[in-house]
C-alpha cells in the first residue's frame, strides 16, 4: 500500500516537471526575437500508476521531453517561395540597372541622339556649309553607343563577379550545415531533441533557398541531407564543395559553377543564382546583340549612301564610317572623314547647289532596314526599349507578388512556431502556480510525516 513517502515523490517530480516549464517559457521569452527561433514546449505526461490491491494509484508527473513546434509544410512552401523571391528581386535589380544605361525616354537617350544625328542631314541638305555640325551629331551618338556597350559589358561582369561570389556563401553555408549535423546527432545520442541546434540549421536552410532550390531530407539518426538538383550538397556530416570554371561563351568567357573536381554544371533551379545566370547568358548578350545590330546598321547604311555622293572638293568612294568597326563598342568615325569634314559627300554630282545625297542620308531614318525588313532604324531601338521595359515591369510585378507570398507564408508560419509574449506569459503564471502547490503537497506530507515519526508510538 502507498505510504506518505510516495507523496513526496510526487511532490518532487511536480516541482522538477513545472521548474523545467517555466525555464523552456523563460527561454521561449528571451528568444522572441531571434532570428529562425521555433517555440518549445515541454511534454507533460502522467507517470505509471502504481497498482496496489486496492486499485491503479497515480504517481504524478513527469516531462517527456521538449518538443519544438514547426510546421514542415509551410516552411517547405516559404523556402520555394524564397527561392523564387529572390530571383525576381535580382532580375528587377538588373533590369532596372539597364533601364537607367538607356535612359529613356529623355533628350539625352539613344532613341533621341539618333534623330538629331539624320536631322543634322537634313540641314546639311539645306546649308551646305553645315558638315562640321554633322560630324559633331556623329561624334555624340558614336561616344553614346561607346558608353551603353561599355555598360552592358561591366554590367555582365559584374554579374559574372556575383556569381562568382554567392558560390562562395554557398559552400559557407554547406559546411556549417554539416557541422550541425554532427553536433545535433552528437546531441541526440541519448534520445533527447536538440532543438536550438535544429533551429540554427533550418535558418541556414532558409538562407540557402534564396540562393538555389532546394530540398532537404531528414535522416532518423536528427541530421538532413540538403539537395541542389539530384545531388547532395550536405548529407549527414558530409558536404559536397562547389567550384567555378571560367569558360568560353560566344565571343567573351563567363563563369560556371560545377561540383568540385568534376566537369558537371550545377542546375540551380531557381533563387538568385539562377536570376544571375540569365542575366548574363541571355538577358545582357541579347542587348547587346541588338545594340550592336543597330550601330552596324546605321553604319552600312550610310556608308552605302555616302560612298555613292561626292565631297565638297570632289572625293567620292569615302566612308563616312570606319567599316572595319562594326560593333556599338567600337564604332568610330572614318579618320580621313573626321579629319577633313570637306570629305562628307553631301553632293551627288559635286555640282554646286546640289545636296541630294545628304537628303538621301536623312531618310534613312524612315526606311524599313532591320527585322527582315520590317522595322526602321528607329523603331527597331523603340522595340529593344519597349521590350526592356516590359520585362522590367513583368520582374517588378513578380517581384511584388512573391514578396506578398512571401510574407503571408512567414506570418502564418511565426503564427505556428513563433515566440507570443502574452501566451509565454499566462504559461509561466500556470506553471509557478502549478509549481506553488506541488510544494504546498511536500510541505502538507512533511508535516503528516512528523506527526507520525514525532507523534506515534509515544507511551507517556
């Protein structure tokens, strides 16, 4: 039969049970603004019954460990919703940077260069004498082609360089993840939770899923294998590096990132990495593609006219433009032109008066020459903007709803696993209280157990 020495023992492992309660709500409270910080609660179960021939007498209470609370789901879902956050931030990011190169629609943009560099035909067609303004226009719209070729390169290896760069974080953050994973297998050994070791390596998880898409699996023995594609970037407490290749890619080299001491290229799938990756292999290469299209058309153009007219002294067979520099980066001027503004065929004939070749020039502007014929001189640059411009709206508005996912996903998951100081609270008022009474039972039972030891058996 249960004697009073049982109740102290329920006494003391209530006490433990709602000390070691009010310590988790205490470490709940003073982690409520940690980032990557998960809730925990102790598990509190009714010790075995005590069975006696008089019936199932309870033992009191115990902890059965402290469970962290998280929802699996939704931090799945938050990280793939991360991932594509961040591309379209740096897509936006990049896009926008282009935009600015462009700089239209201004006076001082490409589009508006290009109609007062034919409008200066126009009135070399009227004054004759105006062929040092002509080659002022050029000069001007030559050095802005100059520039936006020069930026898109710097843009592209800046790019590169970032590239370069976050396959550097990543392999930082693969060791890390892996030397948690030894420390909370190291930790569970003996079948307990180490919950504040998990919640760091869920945070760099989460850092990670900006990055590339990823997905991890968790091992029985408390460690995860964090995969990139089809290959594991952390298993247990193993770890793949990642290293970069410089490679040749159409007329200029970039860098890709492949797993270490291999040739195989890594498909990130997505997170900024794969934002870069477009950026500098399609994105920035297409504009400059076009770019250079439109220089060397406006130079074919009209060195085919020019060469067809007569200059001011009777030189004919001149171009007005260097043919042998024909992209945006390196158009120039022919130096004879450039050198004696005397040689600009204005003149079809060379007879006085007669400027129809410098007339012919300005209406280049209107004729279809670009798109298979399609598209003039400037509506061809009117598309390369339009097409930028709608691109950088398309980025800013995914930008914008992944950032709403974003943060809908993360309230609804800190409402799951996140610190409430009002609830934390009201816990530790239970749990003091529950705490209270348990030695209010230890007092109540010593008090009985003198009576007995003092009081019993006493012959006066």
């Amino acid at each position: 039969m249960p004697g009073l020495f049982l109740g102290l023992e329920m006494g003391k492992r209530a006490l433990l049970t709602q000390q070691l309660a009010l310590t988790t709500s205490g470490h709940n409270i003073a982690n409520a603004a940690t980032p990557g910080f998960s809730r925990q609660r102790v598990q509190i179960t009714q010790t075995n019954p005590l069975t006696t021939t008089e019936g199932s007498i309870g033992t009191g209470v115990a902890s059965s460990g402290i469970r962290q609370i998280r929802d699996l789901f939704l931090s799945t879902q938050l990280r793939a919703d991360n991932g594509k956050l961040a591309k379209w931030q740096t897509s936006h990011k990049a896009l926008s940077q282009i935009e600015l190169f462009f700089n239209e629609p201004t006076d001082k943009g490409l589009n508006q260069l290009i109609t007062d560099f034919f409008n200066s035909w126009e009135n070399l067609a009227t004054n004759p004498n105006a062929r040092v303004t002509v080659l002022e226009k050029a000069k001007v719209l030559v050095n802005a082609f100059h520039e936006q070729a020069n930026q898109l390169a710097d843009l592209r290896e800046s790019v590169d360089a970032d590239l370069n760069g976050r396959v550097g974080e990543i392999n930082q953050l693969a060791v890390q993840i892996a030397s948690l994973n030894r420390q909370i297998s190291t930790a569970e050994l003996g079948g307990d939770k180490a919950n504040d070791l998990r919640d760091k390596r869920d945070l760099l998880v989460d850092t990670l899923s900006s990055y590339a898409n990823v997905r991890t699996i968790d091992r029985p023995n408390g460690t995860a294998a964090v995969m990139i594609g089809s290959m594991s970037l952390v298993d247990g407490v193993d770890y793949l590096q990642i290293e970069t290749k410089v490679v040749q890619r159409g007329s200029s080299t970039a860098t890709v990132a492949v797993w270490q001491n291999t040739n195989f290229e890594i498909d990130f799938a997505g997170g900024e990495i794969q934002a870069l990756q477009q950026m500098r292999d399609s994105t920035i290469p297409d504009m400059q593609k076009n770019l250079d299209l439109l220089a060397s058309t406006i130079m074919s153009q009209i060195n085919a006219v020019h060469a067809a007219g007569t200059g001011a002294q009777g030189s004919t067979g001149v171009n007005f433009f260097d043919p042998y520099r024909v992209t945006a980066g390196t158009m120039a001027i022919n130096i004879d032109v450039e050198t004696d503004p005397n040689l600009i065929a204005a003149s079809l004939t060379g007879e006085p008066g007669d400027t129809r070749n410098a007339q012919a020039i300005s209406e280049l502007r209107y004729q279809r020459v670009l798109q298979s014929g399609t598209a003039t001189i400037n509506e061809f640059y009117a598309s390369m903007v339009g097409t930028l411009g709608i691109r950088t709206q398309e980025a800013e508005t995914l930008k914008d709803n992944y950032n709403l996912l974003v943060t809908q996903l993360d309230n609804a998951r800190q409402a799951v696993q996140g610190v409430s100081i009002d609830e934390e609270v009201t816990n530790m008022i239970k749990y003091q209280r529950a705490y209270e009474a348990a030695a209010r039972v230890i007092t109540f039972v010593d008090s009985a157990l003198e009576t007995v030891i003092s009081g019993m058996g006493v012959t006066r």
